[in-house]
C-alpha cells in the first residue's frame, strides 16, 4: 500500500469516526474492520465507491455505526437494513447509478 492509498485510509477512517461520534483510537482497528465488511458488501451487491464517493461513504458510515452499536450481532445485510431510511433510500439510488448509469456520470437518467 502506498503513502498515498494509506493516507486515504485513515482519512476515511477519520471521517467515519466523526458520523459515529466517536473520539478516541482504542476501536480505530474495530471500525476500520467494520468499514471494509461493508465496503465488501456494497461492492457484492453491485455498488462502486467511484460513482458518488460521497454519497458511497455515507452509507458505509452510517452501516458501520449500526454495526458498531450492535458489536457481534448485525451483519452488513442486516445493518444495511436497520440504517435509517433515507440511507437505504441512497444505496439503492447509488446501485441503480451503478448498474444503469446517471447523470453524475454523463449516461443520462
């Protein structure tokens, strides 16, 4: 991994910190396990961070906490799931985008 792909990392790792709230390092390793199950996730079910890294990110932060408040019995499906809506609403939003392109990306819709 280079400087600038590990750089990336802990930037991700610390603006997902922020959505959670949370403010000390001790889970650093934690969270950022929980990050990748859902990166993973979202890349098995058809969602690409380069679409809308923002709107990507969101939704990894907002699975990551349900999966961190409910340490040991969610899944990223079933985090995915109790997120709030309007975070469901934007995964299926950025799958469509994904699948059968949008505006963002020049391919209509």
């Amino acid at each position: 991994m280079t400087a600038e792909e590990k750089a990336a990392l802990e930037e991700r790792l610390d603006a997902c910190k922020r959505y959670m709230k949370v403010d000390y390092d001790e889970d650093d390793e934690l969270i950022a396990g929980l990050m990748q199950a859902n990166d993973a996730y979202l890349s098995s079910a058809g969602v690409r961070r380069d679409v809308s890294p923002a709107q990507h990110d969101l939704i990894v932060h907002a699975m990551t906490l349900q999966m961190y408040d409910a340490r040991g019995t969610d899944t990223p499906q079933q985090a995915l799931e109790t997120v709030p809506p309007l975070v469901r609403s934007m995964f299926n939003q950025l799958k469509l985008r994904c699948n059968y392109g949008g505006a963002a990306d020049g391919a209509g819709g």
